[in-house]
C-alpha cells in the first residue's frame, strides 16, 4: 500500500523531494490511517481511498514544513505580491474526510437527559 501512495505523491506534485523522506511519510501516513480505521477493517476494504487520503496527508505535512503562505494579494504597479497563513490541515482534513465511511467514529455524540 505503501509504494501506492508513493507514486500518488509523486503523481500529485512532489518529484523534488528526496525518496526516503517520502517513502518516510507515507509509512507514517498509513500508520495514522490504519489506527483510525473502524474495527475489522482492511486498509484494503477502502479501495482507491486509501492510498489517495495517504497521499494527502504526506503533501499537506510537505506544505506544512516549507513555511510558505498562500497569495493573497497582488498588485500589477509596483509589483507587489502578499502572502498569508495557510489553512493547516486542510489536505489532512479532507483526506479524513475522504475515509470517514471506514473509519471509527470519534465525533461527537448527543444523548439525551431525562428531564
């Protein structure tokens, strides 16, 4: 599963960064997944999701690290260009997001009270 989510990462944007940090985080990224998934599921019962919810996770943990904020602003006189904080997590999120039907259910929960 692991090679899956390499390729993806390198597929989806990420040929630059060195093989092993990669190869790193995508054995970490599994590792996260499968603690979350629900009892008795395979990270293969999820199909194509899995690898590609890995796969996120390992570029929104890249994103994180190289400390660069999103354009949020550019001016063509003077050229000026502003950037602002990226939304941490977001890759991550959606990527749980993504499994929540084989994942275990850690939210939150409503019961009633008699009254």
């Amino acid at each position: 599963m692991e090679q899956q989510v390499l390729e993806l990462v390198y597929s989806l944007g990420k040929p630059d960064q060195e093989q092993e940090v990669l190869k790193l985080l995508c054995r970490c990224a599994c590792d996260r997944l499968d603690g979350l998934l629900a009892d008795g599921v395979a990270p293969g019962d999820c199909g194509e999701r899995y690898p590609l919810a890995a796969a996120w996770m390992v570029l929104d943990w890249l994103e994180q690290t190289q400390g660069e904020g999103d354009i949020v602003a550019l001016a063509a006189g003077d050229l000026s260009v502003r950037r602002g904080q990226r939304e941490e997590g977001r890759l991550s999120h959606r990527a749980l997001e993504l499994l929540s039907p084989y994942l275990r259910d850690e939210g939150f929960v409503f019961r009633g009270v008699r009254g």
